[in-house]
C-alpha cells in the first residue's frame, strides 16, 4: 500500500469525546498537532480523533493511551486524583495537572484556597450537619445557596434552600459516604447578572486573556453569551482578569481556565465557579477573537507562546443549541437557517437532539450588539424549531 | 462496547487527500457534515479523515466509496472524465459535475468554451505543428506562452517561448499520444499583476463572491495573497466578479470556483487560468472572511445557502510557507515564530519539508497593509529559517 511519508507530529491526548474535544480537532489539525481522544464509548461528538474507547477512571486503561502521546488533557474534569497521580508518577505531562484540578473537583477545597488567597468570594462555609446548615441560613436573610462539592455540573448539585430539610437527603448521603462528608453553603448572592472570565496559561507561565463575557442561564445552564459583556470597559474588565489569572497563577492552572463570576447588585465581583477546560463561555472567542478557546487551549498545554486575544469585531453573541429541534435533526433546519443568517456561524455537535441537551452553538460577530443578538437568537431559534 | 446514538450526519466524499481535502476538515466539523476521504495512499496530509485508500482512476475503486456519501467532491482535478461520468451514471451526485469539470481538465476547451461566453482572455490558438506555433509566434512580436492543454498545474506544463524548437518534445509527445493532440499558445500578457476572484455557486444557482485578491508568483508557483486586492474597489471588483460568476454560470461549476486574472499594463481584465476547487488564492478566507472557502465549498456541493463573504478587517495577507525549515519541521519553528507573532495564524499541513512544496500558510489580518504584509512575510521567514 502506498504511503507518503508524513511528519511526526506532536500529539495531544484528549481524555472524554464531548463537544469540547470535538471542537480541539479544527485548532489541532491547523497547528499541525496529531490529537488522540480516549472516548468513552465509541459514536460520540469527538468520535472522529478517537484513539480508543476506554474507561477514564481505571488507570490500566488510560495509561496505555496515555504513554503514545505528549501531553494529556481533558474534555472534563471528571477523572479521578488516584488516576492523575499516577499519570504524573508515570511520567506522562498532564495539564491542567492533579494539584490545580482538585480545586475543579472539589467546591470546598477551591472556596478554601480562594479565600487564603484573598479573593473575592461570597460568603461561605462547611456544613456537615443540618444545624450548621440552618445556622448560616438563618445568618444570612433566611436563605443560602447548598452545594455538593463534588460532581455537579450546568445546576446539578446545587439547591437554593431555606431550611436545611430542604437537602436532608443530601445530608444522609455524606453521612453514609463514610469519608469527611461535608456540603459548601454560600450566601444567596444579590446578583445583577452573571459574567465569566476566560484565561490561558502555559507552565513556563505566560498567560493571556480574553474580553469578559456576560453570560445569561436558563434553568441553571448557559443559553447566551456576549462579548464583550456590556458596559465592562475599565474598571470591571480589568478586575475580572486581574482575579483570573490570580486563580491561574495561584492555583497553578495551565491551558484555559474560565472563571464564573457574579456581578453584585452592589458592584462587587464574586467568583462562582471554575473550570479548568475550554468552557461554554468561551465559545464566541472561535469566531469572534484572533485566537479561538480551543487553539489557545493546545497551546497552553503544549507550552507554545499564546496567541492574541483581540476581536474581529465590537460584539459577538453565542447562544446555544439546547435540545435541538422537536422532530428530525440540526441539518434538517439548515436550508432555512442558513438562508435567512448568512452571517452566522453554525457549529454542530453531532449529537442526537434530547430535550436540554447541548447539541450545538450560533455565534453572530459584529459592531451593532442589537443586530449581533437578533441574529444570533433568531438563527438559533430557526435551527431548533 | 458502550455507544452513543449519534445523528446520522450528511456525508461529503472528497477524492484526494492533500492540503484542500485536510482544511475541509475543520470546516465539516463545524457543520455537523462527516467527510470521508478516497486517500491516494496512507498518512497523507488529510489522512484523519481518510476513508480508504484507493486508485481515483480506477472506478471499480471509486464507485464503492461514492455510493456511500452523499456527495463527492474533490481535493483536485485530475480525477478522469470516464471516471466521472460513470459515477454520474451510478446515479452519484458529483460537484462539481463532469460537464464543468472538462473546462478545467482541458486548457484549450476552456479557452474555447470562454471564448464562445465572451469573456475576456489572452488571444490564443490551437497549434499541432511547429509551423503553427511559429506563425503564432511570429504575428505576437516574437514570444509566446505554450501550454500542455492537460496535466499542468503551479507553473508545469507552461512555458514562454519565441520559437517552436523549445519546445519540440511537447509537439512528440502529442504526435504519438495517437489523440486529436493539439497545444495551446497564447501571447504573451504584458501584465502589471496577476488577481484571482474566487466565486461559489450552488447547484440551484445562488452565487457568492469573494473579495477580488491580488496574487504573487514565485516561479509559477503562488507564494503570497493579498485580500482585497489594493486599488481594487470600485469597477476592477465589479468586472472581475462579473466575469467569475459568469464563467460559473456558464461552465455549470458547482462549489468553489477560483479564477487566475490578469491585470494588463493596459488596464484590460484577461483571465488565466481555472480552478474547481478551494484555491491557495482563498486560503486568506479562512481566518479574514465571515466564511472561510473551505465551509463555503462544503455549504455549495450541499447545494445549502451560501455563508456571507465579508471581511473581518480592511486587509488580511497570505504567505505560502513553501519547502519548510531546512533542517526539522515547522513545528520546530514554533516557539520562535508564535511568540514573535502572536495575531498571525499558522496552517501546517503535516507534511514533510521538501524544497518548493507547500507545507503550509500564515495568514495576518488588520487594518493596516504594512503591518499585515509585514506580520505575515516575518511569521512565514520565521517558521522557514
């Protein structure tokens, strides 16, 4: 059989085939870089840089995978401390590494090293029974925020209460879980909307960021995204990053972090959540910035100098494909869409429409944000109707 | 084995897996479109995406391929006619088609067939004996350009002469080629700067064109695009898009059309050459343009509403990185180059270095000509040192 003879070429190793994996392959075959996925099952959204399926929290299985390639990184954050460890033990370069994704992993241990670090945070603690639960409810308007530290994700695991019956089963699982079970209770912070914070940092250190983004939830996941996020020139913009690559630097993340935050009804800046990956927020930045998320991403990780994180234009505006349309498929609404939004970039996920499931994005770019909004939400709505 | 139900995604086959085949990979990505690729051998430059392997002469090797996608389509134009027209005939939908492809195949039908339109070209003949092309030679003050009608491409199978005896074995090598052989002779244009306008055209007949792009040859062989083309607004843009979508229109091209102009020192509009397929002269696209020629080209094969062709700035510049560093790879080259660089964007194709091959492209998008031309040349020298 003939065959050319190709470069070696560098190779990153993905662990998990969602959408943000998929969305590595165009950034990896730009830079030249060979990306290997290790699925979870085979047909997923990443399926077609698939290496091997395999399970991320048997590390029989994902050192073999991990050994082939440069680097490790993640389309979540899911794989186990034990799993990571012994990855780094191995050799192998993993990034972001174990020690800063604990603080992804786990709510507590990141409110805990945020507040050490002097950063912004709501008003927080450790409750591991319900006394302690109400006793901070009732210090706080009669209402707080309930948080299992581990494992949640777009609203899951996390409950607005009033009283601490409210997670009485919550309480009972920590109780039989048998290690130092606790929840994280926060205030219920007085928001006037949310925001997010993307940066990306290499471990030789560099880092870079991009414009805040507002980002509106519905039901608890991200449906819309502007950037830059709305009056946030000065002053804002440049305390939201000065947070985030404090959190970069602090917690030794390298590739991209985005950094949830709360805009107070008081004007302060709160930071909510982490993550250590490309993240919904950042989506925009693949059409509307010099160098999109998931480029800087592998950059990041393969320490290679960032790129600029300038804007094509005054606005872009993302909003999500949630669900997909009733009947049929993204393709099928195509001929519609994309004949009444010429402008707006679809992005497709490839899997099969579910009610409030991911399925895909639109980004519209420009200078009018009225324009970019109406574009962006009606090229949307006509995908999914 | 676990699997994820997955949409049943449109399929385009591309026969072919060089660079154009490798950069329609982001871009059905993007789209939810699964590509797969009739390779001509393994660990080529699109290979991710490579299908199988076979022989693009050989129906019996196609066919099987093409009955399993939705459309096929090509990363170049050698593909034979006989081959074409019994995929046609298997009932395969191929874009474009035979009928237009044979304008591209074929020099001499194509000046004809352009000639027939009106569209401005080069004087030309057909000449089958020295005699011939002496007497061309003669009446056009004493030089000429000769041209294999078939199998020339970057400047092969050209060549400008000022008399028959240059080029004697071509007129041997058609006298016992045992066909109706002929070569194609043109004068030799007095230019002052070669363009190309690239177009799309869609199966059921909408059109999109592209800003008019100035080209620079080195050796025959493209080595840098300047998108739009200086001093081009106005009547020069609207001429060279009219006759691009003519030549469409009229030769039945579907997908992306790219056509080679010349700018005479007389201020005439001839055109060159013709391509069927992205063309290095659109590579700018995919980072300057609302819609790269690589998404366009899948959108029009499609046959779905065509993406918008502005611009992201006044200006983007494309630089060939032709033969690569003297010594290791392009990747090699990163660290210097990226961080020198930080806006311009690198497309590696993953091929091995080799003198004069193309093995990738820089593109920098601005506002301002110098900085861009400056950007773009300086990131591509870097990467080649």
């Amino acid at each position: 059989m003939p065959r050319e003879r190709m470069v070696r070429q560098v190779r990153v190793g993905v662990i998990g085939a969602g959408q943000l994996a998929r969305m590595m392959i165009p950034a990896a075959i730009e830079l030249g870089v060979e990306l290997r996925v290790l699925a979870e099952a085979e047909g997923m959204s990443a399926g077609l840089a698939a290496d091997r399926v395999g399970d991320y929290t048997d590390i029989d299985q994902v050192l073999p995978f991990a050994r082939e390639v440069d680097v490790v990184t993640f389309d979540h954050e899911h794989v186990p401390q034990d799993v990571l460890r012994a990855l780094v033990d191995a050799g192998v370069a993993v990034h972001p590494g174990p020690d800063a994704l604990r603080y992804a992993q786990d709510k507590l241990l990141m409110r805990e090293r945020l507040s050490e670090l002097g950063l912004p945070v709501p008003e927080w603690a450790r409750v591991s029974t319900p006394g302690e639960l109400d006793a901070f409810i009732g210090a706080h308007d009669g209402a707080a925020v309930v948080k299992t530290p581990r494992g949640g994700y777009d609203g899951k695991g996390v409950r607005v209460v009033r009283s601490a019956a409210e997670v009485a089963e919550w309480f009972s699982a920590i109780a039989e879980d048998g290690r130092d079970g606790a929840l994280l209770v926060e205030e219920l912070v007085d928001f006037r909307r949310e925001l997010a914070q993307l940066v990306a940092r290499r471990p030789s250190g560099e880092v870079a960021a991009w414009p805040l983004v507002e980002t509106l939830q519905v039901g608890g996941v991200c449906s819309e995204v502007i950037a830059p996020a709305p009056h946030s020139a000065g002053r804002l913009s440049d305390v939201a990053a000065d947070v985030a690559i404090s959190i970069a630097e602090g917690l030794g993340v390298t590739g991209v972090l985005a950094v949830e935050l709360f805009e107070t009804t008081d004007d302060r800046i709160l930071v909510n959540e982490l993550a250590m990956r490309p993240h919904n927020s950042g989506h925009w930045s693949m059409d509307g910035s010099t160098t999109g998320q998931f480029e800087q991403h592998l950059r990041a990780v393969l320490d290679l100098p960032l790129g600029g994180t300038g804007t094509h234009a005054d606005w872009s505006v993302m909003v999500n494909l949630l669900g997909g349309p009733a009947e049929g498929t993204l393709d099928d609404r195509y001929r519609g869409a994309l004949a009444s939004h010429p402008t707006v970039k679809v992005h497709n996920y490839g899997k099969s429409p579910r009610p409030g499931r991911k399925v895909g994005h639109v980004t519209a770019v420009g200078d009018d944000l009225d324009e970019a909004v109406y574009e962006a939400r009606a090229a949307a709505a006509g995908l999914q109707e």
